[in-house]
C-alpha cells in the first residue's frame, strides 16, 4: 500500500530515541507537522526503563548518568516539564579500589578552574605530582592520540583516566580518543564548579527522558507509529522521494524532510556510501534488590570502583545497579557468572561482605555505543546529507561530544535546525 503522506510541510522522524524525540521536539515547537515512526514496541531506544518479571521491578536498561554540565539535556528535561525528575549526587564522589581496600574521595567540583584540574593528583592515592605534567600532553594531544598514549600508565590512570574514559566513552584508554576526552574535559572544567554536579533519574530513564516528552509530542499532536520499521528509501537525484515500512510505503511530497535518527549502523544500511563509526562497546549492568535499603559511603547514590569486575554502583533505595562499560570481554559470558562476579564486588562496595546474593538480573548492551576510537572520530558525519531533505540524527553524528544522552539530544537539535534552515 502507498500512501501520500499528510496536508503541510511534513517530518517522517525514524527512530524514537532521545536523537529522534529531542527533533520531533524542536520541529514540532516550529510549527512542523511531525510524525515518527519507531521499529521497536516502545519508544527510548538504548535509554528506557522496562518491567523486568525476574524482579518484579521496573529497571532501566542501564545506569545512565548526567552531569549539570549537560544543558541540552537539561532544557530538553525543561522543555517536557521533567525538569524535576533528576536527584542530584551531593559532595565529592566516593571510590574503592577493591583490590587493595583503598578508599579515596574525588571532589571535582569545588574551587577555581586549577583546583580542580589539580584534584585529581591530589586525591587519588598513589597519584604523583608528574602525573600533572601529563595532562598537557593530553590538552596537545594529536588526533590519532589514544588516551593511554597522552596520559600514561601507573596509579592516576587505573584509579581516574581508566575508569573516567570508559564512562564517558565506553572505550577502554588503550583505544580511545583523546582530542575526544579533552573536548570532554574542557566542557566540564569550564562550565564551573555547578557543572560537574552528577545527576540520575530519581524514578527511572523512561520516566525522566521518554515518558514526559511523548506526553509533550502527543498534546502537540504527533504521532508515534511503534513496531515501524523503515525498510528502504527511495533517493532521487538530491532528494528523497519515499519510505518504505513493511507492508506499507509512503510518497515524499516535494515539501516534505527526513529525519534518520537510527543507530549508526542502521542509517548505513539505509543510506548506501554513508560513512559511519564502524565498531561498537558493549556495556553490561546487573541490577539487585537488596534486603534493605543501601547506603554507599558518604551517603551519595553511587560509588566508583577500580580493581575489581564493577564499576559504578548506583543506588536507588533498595534497588543496585551496577555498570562494567566497555565490556566486550565480559558480554558473552553466562549471566549466572557475571551475576556472582558483580555481586560479590557490590557487596564489598556496600559494606556488607558476608551477605548471601540477593535477587539480580544481567542486561547486556552489545551496541551501546560506537567504539570512540581516534578512527572512529573521522567516521562521524554531520547532519547534513547529499539529499536535501533528509538530515542524520544519533549520538554517532559529529556533535564533537561522546556518544552520550547529550550528544543524542544536541544531534536531534542540529538536525531539526539544518531542516529549518534548509527551508527558511
Ligand atoms: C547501558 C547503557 C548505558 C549508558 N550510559 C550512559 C550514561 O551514563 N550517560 C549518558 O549520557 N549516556 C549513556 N548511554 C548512551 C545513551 O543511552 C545514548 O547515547 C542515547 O540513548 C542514544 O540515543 P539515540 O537516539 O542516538 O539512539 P537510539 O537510542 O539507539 O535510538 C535509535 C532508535 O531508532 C530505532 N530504529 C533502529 N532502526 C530503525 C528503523 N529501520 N526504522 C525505525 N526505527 C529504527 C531504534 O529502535 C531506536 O529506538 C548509555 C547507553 C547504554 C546502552
């Protein structure tokens, strides 16, 4: 069946993630007529919160943190009254190394801009003055640079870089860019002390990032097609001319745009000669429901651990959630495995050594996010394409930041604005 599609300026957004939802946001505020079409049964793609039976709980698919810094995400948060569904970490953010018992807390987040370039050299155990010398090779480093190569090894890398670079880029230093990092750094540092406050979802992800804007989108009126998958495109000369779902396709107007908000690899299937970051990190979280209510040292919602199989514990209530990033070595391995590995760092996290292993559930995201490898960096493109009424949008996009809820947010942003600078 063909359809042509609706009366007015028409946007076909493919893919309901935060890319997608944060354009529907912006095209549909400019007066647009916006529809999305999504392939899965709900919208959030690899930021969602689901009914886990196992549980009995809603989980989200994975931690997900956010630092004050990140102001798309937050006027995004604003702009679908959500703004207040974040809780904020107080104080500095407390670490154990499980392999020497080694505990320390990193406070980023007070003091001038030298203060806190400098913490990490002065809070980290083991770290020595040189290791400040290092970080100017980090602020010169070339392109190809990966961050083991700027920094260098010994106890500042294991204790800070190694665990700061695979939360941010879900690359291990061995591969990961550090014009990337700097660029990330750089945000941080200069925001100001406000900017480094962490902030997570009080409720869960979808209750923060998804559920608020759809509500937004729907009193709007845009539609959301779930269980549609776009299958082909029609390019013609410098446009796109139909798309093509199962069972259905739809005519493209002259006046009518395109938003390919899918993962990377999806849109290069897509879009044949479309360069894209061709690998991608896994991230696997383990979730727990403790007996009571637990408290991470110093009373904040997470800690940070270095020397073990975990590496962030979230807590929320009685519920632990744990994150291994850049985890392709461990995504293959039998839950019950991983299981017995995280829960027995957990417990040492939490104080509570000798406690039998409470009820858990494994989630593995094989495709969290493109490897943020120096290669990778070249392989991103803008939003813009060769078809001018067809835009990209995805944290893989050349947003200059990591592959981040704020790099989905700001990419879904750029898109919607190249369209309506395209058609001012
Ligand atoms: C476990 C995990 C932990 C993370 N931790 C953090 C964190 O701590 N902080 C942070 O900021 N970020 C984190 N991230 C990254 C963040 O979740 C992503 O950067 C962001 O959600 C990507 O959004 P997106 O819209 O670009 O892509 P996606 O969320 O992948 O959205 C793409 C959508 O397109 C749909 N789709 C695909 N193909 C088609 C098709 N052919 N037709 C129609 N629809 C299609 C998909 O179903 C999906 O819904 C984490 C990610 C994971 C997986």
């Amino acid at each position: 069946m063909t359809t042509q599609s609706g009366p007015g300026r028409a946007v076909h957004i493919i893919g309901a993630g935060l890319a997608g939802l944060a354009a529907a946001l912006a095209l549909s505020k400019s007066g647009r007529s916006v529809c999305i079409h999504e392939a899965a049964p709900q919208a959030g793609g690899r930021c969602r919160s689901f009914h886990d039976a196992t549980l009995g709980r809603r989980i989200d698919n994975g931690n997900h943190l956010l630092l004050s810094a990140n102001r798309a995400a937050l006027d995004y948060l604003a702009e679908t009254g959500a703004a207040d569904t974040l809780v904020a970490g107080d104080g500095p953010i407390p670490f154990l190394d499980l392999s020497t018992g080694d505990a320390w807390k990193l406070d980023l987040g007070t003091g001038g801009l030298l203060r806190r370039l400098a913490a990490p050299v002065f809070q980290v155990p083991g770290a020595r003055c040189l290791d400040a010398v290092a970080m100017v090779r980090l602020a010169t480093a070339r392109p190809e640079t990966s961050v083991l190569d700027a920094l260098g090894p010994g106890p500042l890398m294991e204790r800070f870089w190694r665990p700061f670079t695979t939360a941010v880029l879900n690359t291990d230093p061995e591969e990961a860019s550090a014009a990337l990092l700097r660029g990330v750094l750089g945000t941080l540092l200069f925001e100001g002390g406000d900017g480094l406050i962490p902030l997570t979802a009080r409720d869960g992800l979808s209750e923060s990032f998804v559920d608020p804007c759809l509500a937004a989108l729907a009193a709007r009126g845009v539609p959301l097609g779930l269980g549609r998958r776009l299958r082909a495109i029609d390019l013609e000369g410098n446009r796109a001319t139909a798309l093509h779902f199962q069972g259905e396709s739809i005519a493209l107007a002259d006046t009518d745009d395109v938003v390919i908000a899918v993962p990377a690899t999806a849109a290069s299937a897509l879009l044949p000669g479309l360069t894209v970051p061709a690998e991608t990190s896994a991230i696997v979280n383990a979730h727990f429901i403790l007996e009571a209510p637990g408290q991470v040292p110093g009373g904040g919602v997470l800690i940070g651990l270095v020397g073990g199989t975990a590496e962030w514990v979230f807590l929320r209530g009685d519920l632990a959630s744990i994150t291994v990033s850049a985890a392709d070595t461990w995504i293959d391995r039998p839950a019950e495995e991983l299981l017995d590995l995280l829960w027995r760092d957990t417990a040492t996290a939490l104080g509570q050594p000798d406690a039998a292993r409470p009820p858990g559930r494994i989630v593995k995201e094989r495709r969290a996010t493109f490897r943020q490898t120096p290669e990778a960096m070249k392989r991103r493109p803008v939003s813009t394409t060769a078809w001018r009424n067809l835009v990209l949008a995805g944290d893989w996009t050349n947003t200059g930041l990591p592959a981040t809820i704020e790099g989905a947010i700001r990419s879904g942003g750029a898109a919607a604005q190249a369209l309506m600078d395209a058609r001012e």
